[in-house]
C-alpha cells in the first residue's frame, strides 16, 4: 500500500533513481471514485531525489475519452509523468 492505495506494478531502478507504478483499468473501471483517487495519489508520488514518479495506466482504446475525462478533472491530462498504454480491451477483460 502506498498512500493508501494499491497499485498494481511497481519497479524502482535505484542507479538511475527511477521509481514507476502501473495502473491497469477496464472500461468499466476507468472512471470512479476509487480510480479517481489511485490516479491522484500515485501520479503525486516523487522518487527520493524529488523527481516525480512515473504512472502507467494501461487502458482499452475504447476507454480512451472517459480516461481524457478523468484526467481533466483531476489536472493531469497534461501531467509528464503520467503515461497511457492503449491496449486492446480483451487484455483488460475482469
């Protein structure tokens, strides 16, 4: 657990000081309120020489606008260290 919440990768490189989580999230799952606060803690979260971690979210490509509208809302559409992965949805199947 890591700020109160789970994610499903994670890896550190401690030569490069690199530290990188992952999130993979269905069409169903892309847009509540826990999603909604995995995304807001991890993407927040800094290496121990400050720099901000990584977030890979993998998702469906049919997921792709409600993920846009997530991002929006919580100020990350932008954000450098938040990554997408668009992967066919039968990879993400729950």
């Amino acid at each position: 657990m890591i700020q109160g919440v789970r994610p499903d990768a994670s890896g550190w490189h401690a030569s490069d000081d690199i530290e990188a989580f992952v999130e993979a999230k269905s069409e169903r799952d892309v847009d509540n309120a826990h999603t909604r606060k995995q995304l807001r803690e991890l993407s927040s979260l800094r290496s121990r020489s400050g720099k901000p971690c990584t977030l890979y979210l993998a998702i469906p490509r049919s997921a792709v606008y409600a993920l846009d509208k997530v991002l929006i809302d919580l100020g990350l559409l932008r954000a450098a260290n938040v990554r997408r992965v668009h992967v066919p949805a039968i990879l993400l199947k729950q």
